[in-house]
C-alpha cells in the first residue's frame, strides 16, 4: 500500500511540474519572426548579405536574451547576440513583426536597433560590440547598449552591459522599467493556442482516476 501511495505521489508531482512549465515555453516559442533583406544588413556585428531569415528569442537571464538569426529551416546559424527588453506602452499593440534601424554613415549596411515580434510585451534592443556601438552612437545621435569586443557567446549571462552615448561616453547600462499599466479595465486576451489549458484538465484528468483507482484499493483490502 505505501508503494502504490508513493508512486501515485510521484506521478502527482511531475504532472504538476509540466504543467506549470508549458506556458512559459510557449511564450518563449512565439517570439520568432522570418524576414527578408534585399541588401546586407548588421545585426549586433554579424553582417547578414541579402536573403531570408529566421530570427528568434532564447532566453538567458530576466534582463537579457539571446537573438539567433538561422535560415529559414534553422540548420545554420548566422548570427548569436545578446538583446535587452524594450518595453512596449500598455496602450500600444505590435500585430506583426517590426524592425528598427539606426541611421548609418554612407556605404555601411544598416544597423538593427530593436526587434519586435508579433503579439509579445516587448521588444528586443540589439546589443553591440563596443566599436561598433561607438560608431552607430556618433553618427545615428543614439545611444546604444554595448558589450566589450572581445567577449565570446559563452559569457553573454554576465558580461557586464554599458551604454555608449552619441558624445562617446559610457555609461553603466540601466534595466528599463516596466511600462505602466492603463487606468481603465481592459478584458482579456484569449491565450494562444500552444499555451492553452489543455495540459490542466488533462493533468487533472489523470489525477482524478489515480484517486480513483487508489481508493478502490483501499477500499478491497479493507473487504
């Protein structure tokens, strides 16, 4: 008997675990958009020639994420760069995909700024080596969020984030704040098809006959 209460224990425990987790990486896998260039184009110092592409969010830390940008099948990737959240007003919605680019000199590709996918709280400021920041600030009147050249994908959780102003300074990098929250009620917005309730009710499906069966037990060798 302890066995069996053990096991259907157990059993309770991992459900609970995966339903908790699956809206978190359904949020995490809307946050991908395909696009096309018709001329080169920087994206956090990987210079991309014209083509389409898949770009996509993986998350890192609560302040910063990895920006993958890959072919269209995701079999290669082209660019891995470190991205901070650039929070969206509550009364502004992004239906589609869109992208911000900073002004560059002449004969330079142009640089992405900010990434916003489809339908997410916020966007995605692109992060720059310092040279390259240095650059784009002078000549966009910008500042841009900056990370040291030397710094390799396997320090983007830590590496420390600074700002480089269009009067080539730098400052310590701030995390923005949340963006504030309109007066009136607001209904809302049906959950999307892959963070659904579904695993709930079949989660508590699953527990109800564990119960079941459990008290049936007990119930048989009690007789």
């Amino acid at each position: 008997m302890k066995k069996l209460l053990a096991c259907l224990a157990l059993g309770t425990f991992v459900m609970l675990i995966g339903v908790a987790s699956a809206p978190a990486y359904a949020q995490s896998d809307r946050e991908n958009s395909t696009f096309s260039v018709t001329e080169p184009i920087d994206v956090g110092g990987f210079i991309l020639p014209p083509g389409t592409y898949l770009i996509k969010v993986v998350l890192l830390s609560s302040n910063r994420n990895l920006i993958q940008v890959t072919n269209e099948d995701q079999s290669k990737v082209f660019a891995s760069v470190l991205a901070t959240p650039h929070p969206i007003r509550a009364d502004e919605t992004v239906p589609s995909s869109r992208y911000v680019y900073y002004a560059t000199a002449t004969g330079q590709p142009k640089a992405l700024r900010t990434w916003f996918a489809r339908e997410t709280a916020n966007g995605q400021d692109i992060i720059y080596p310092k040279r390259r920041a240095l650059e784009l600030a002078a000549v966009a009147k910008e500042p841009v969020i900056a990370i040291p050249d030397e710094t390799k994908e396997a320090d983007y959780k830590s590496v420390s984030l600074t700002v480089v102003t269009p009067a080539q300074e730098m400052k310590p990098y701030e995390e923005p704040a949340p963006p504030v929250m309109l007066a009136e009620a607001r209904p809302l917005e049906p959950l999307p098809p892959t963070a659904s309730h579904v695993p709930l009710f079949a989660a508590l499906g699953m527990l109800s006959l564990g119960g079941a069966f459990a008290l049936r037990v007990i119930a048989n060798r009690a007789a």
